[in-house]
C-alpha cells in the first residue's frame, strides 16, 4: 500500500475472483463459464470486424445494440443501459442508488460482490440470513430501510424467489431501489423484466457473460423505469461515455441476432444439470435444486476444501468458499456432458483414494462422540 492511498479504501477487503490459472489445462468448471463458444453469428461479426475503426470512439449511445435489446426484451430503448459487465451496473447502483439510508441488504450467502461495493461506498451492509434450507425468506426485504440486493436465482446456491414474492418487496419498498440480479435467468428461471413496467423502484440487471457465453466480451445491461436508467446514465457520462467498447458492441448485436441458438445451448445445460445431479446424489452428495448453470453439493465423504484440493490436483477446477455456513459445498459450473462424465468418473477415483477413508473415520469417531 503506498502512502498515497486515500485512508476511506485502506481497509477494503477486495473481491477474489474464481482463479484463471494459467499453469496447465483445466477442465474450469469454477467461475460459470459457458463451455460453448459464442454464436457462429458473433465470431463471424468480429471476424469481419472492421479493426481499423478502432481508432474511433464506440457509440456513447449504443444506439443500434439497446434498440435491438429493446425488442428482444419487449420494452422501449429508455429502459435500457448498458455496461462493460453487469458488475459495473452493481457498482454504480450502490455508488449512487442506495437512497437516503445508505443501507444496503441482501442475502448471507449470496454474490460476493455485494459487500465488496457495500464497503467501497461506505453503505451500511445488512446480511440478511437464508432459511436453513438456504432459501431466501422474501418477508425480511419487505419494508427494509435500504436498498435490496437479490441476485435471483441467487448465487451459489442456485434457488429461486417467485415473481409473486419479488412483487412484495416491490411493493412494500416503493422508496427504495429493489436490484433483482438476473445473471442466471436464462437457465430456468423467471424474469422480473415484466414487472418494470409497473414498478418504478424495479432494476432488473442481466449479464452476455453466462447464457451468451461472452464473459470475456464485458457485457452487462439494466432495465429499468426510464428515470432510473437516465441516473445510471448520469454517472456513466461522469466516469466513462464510452464503456462499451466497438468489438463487444458489435459481438451483442451479433448475439441478439443468434437467440435460437443460445436457447438450444441453455437447454442443453439444463439437461446436462439434471443428468449431474442425479449423477451425484448417486455418490452420496447433498444437490440443492438449481435454477442456474452450477450446482451447489455437498458430499457425505469429504470437506468442500478437500475436494476442492483433490479434483483441482487431477485437472478440474470447482468454487469452494470458506465462509463457516458453505464450507461443506463446492460450487460446480454446468459445463459439457464429456466435461460432466470426466468430473464424474474423477469424484469416483477421489472417493475411493484413503484421504476419504481417514475423513470418513474422523466423522464417524466424532458421530459416536455426539451421540
Ligand atoms: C457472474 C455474475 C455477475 C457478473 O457478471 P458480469 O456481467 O460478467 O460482470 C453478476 N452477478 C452475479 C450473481 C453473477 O453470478
């Protein structure tokens, strides 16, 4: 740290993004990636790309790339923003959103994120608890002194609220800003984008990083009542006019152009999904349901660190968190059926090998103690 660092950010504890090793060949199945490229559409649109244009500036407005998200979404071009990620639209969202509170509440167990802008903006962060079946109670968002985050399906462990309980913490919240974060709606989820246009407090942020498989492009957008949209306008035109760069502009048209697509390749997630966590539950884990392109499991033989450790020494990469209440689970990305049966095959080896042996005595000593 130097002695220039202001003192409000010597204390910021940063957020840890999954890992992007780049030692050896990793089946990554750590940070929801998708395993399929993008649509043919889009590598052709940045094939063809006219690269000498990017000497010029990118459209400000993204003229051409909201009205085709417009029509895709069934909304007018003034409820739409677009970022470079949708993490960029949390960011501005608890930088200039968060009302007269400065309170902030969210789920426990949910998108690390969410705390790291908390602390970035000095807002007060109200971790609200999950139901010990890790589901959200949509009651503790109603009538709360602050914004509401929910990430929904929420993140890690991939279950969802109804739009009838999104509905109550609209209503109940009318000065507040309610963020609902979309970022896996496209597996199986329902979308609260409906709901914008009857709720003035609604921000809907959606990401091409997961169901369009561009993570990489930086690509995030907002819907929202068309005031809200012109205040995350007013801070992007205060920071960065031009945070859509001209190649990710042309890849998201390119990608709305593909739907057909992008819908096959969700569903074959989620069959793969389905096909994993049967897979699973016969080895012994513990799947919650999910709506999203990861599992949330735990096993009866081993630690989330221990198989964290052993998958990552045989080539494959999951999520594990040390927070106390998930310990025990691993976060596990949907990816190919191939890639599913490598891992599968790899759990199978691992549960076999001695560390789960002595694991398993450990926990069975420790039961015969408890009872
Ligand atoms: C992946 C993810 C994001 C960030 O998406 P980007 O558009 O890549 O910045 C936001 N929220 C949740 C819950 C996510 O899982």
């Amino acid at each position: 740290m130097s002695k220039f660092l202001n003192e409000k950010y010597q204390n910021l504890e940063v957020y840890v993004p999954g890992e992007q090793p780049q030692d050896m060949e990793y089946i990554k199945l750590n940070t929801n990636e998708s395993p399929y490229p993008p649509a043919p559409s889009v590598i052709k649109a940045i094939d063809q790309a006219a690269v000498s244009d990017l000497r010029l500036y990118p459209d400000p407005e993204c003229a051409g790339l909201i009205k085709k998200l417009a029509c895709s979404y069934g909304v007018k071009p003034e409820n739409i923003y677009l970022s470079n990620g949708s993490d960029d639209i949390l960011n501005f969202a608890f930088m200039a959103l968060s009302g007269f509170w400065g309170k902030v509440y969210f789920p426990e167990i949910s998108y690390g994120f969410y705390q790291v802008y908390a602390d970035l903006y000095q807002l007060d962060a109200v971790k609200v608890p999950l139901r010990p079946d890790f589901s959200i109670d949509y009651k503790d968002y109603c009538g709360v002194q602050g914004m509401v985050v929910i990430a929904n399906p929420n993140a890690p462990t991939g279950l969802a609220l109804s739009l009838e309980e999104i509905r109550k913490i609209l209503d109940s919240n009318p000065d507040q800003v309610v963020i609902i974060d979309e970022a896996y709606v496209d597996f199986g989820g329902t979308s609260a984008v409906p709901l914008v246009a009857e709720y003035d407090n609604l921000l809907v942020v959606q990401t091409f990083s997961k169901s369009r498989s561009m993570a990489g492009a930086r690509l995030g957008f907002a819907i929202a009542n068309a005031e809200l949209i012109a205040d995350l306008n007013r801070i992007k035109y205060s920071t960065n006019p031009y945070n859509i760069n001209r190649l990710t502009l042309l890849a998201g048209e390119a990608a709305l152009d593909a739907a057909d697509y992008y819908q096959s390749r969700c569903a074959k997630i989620i069959e793969t999904r389905a096909y994993t966590a049967s897979a699973l539950e016969g080895l012994g884990f513990t799947v919650l349901p999910s709506l999203t392109n990861f599992l949330f499991v735990k096993s009866d033989h081993m630690g989330g660190q221990q198989l964290y450790e052993a998958l990552k020494a045989k080539g494959i990469l999951i999520r594990h968190f040390s927070s106390p209440k998930i310990q025990d689970y691993n976060r596990i990305t949907i990816g190919t059926r191939e890639q599913m049966n490598v891992m599968l095959d790899r759990i199978q080896e691992i549960l076999r090998q001695d560390t789960s042996a002595d694991w398993l005595n450990a926990n069975t000593s420790k039961n015969r103690k408890d009872r």
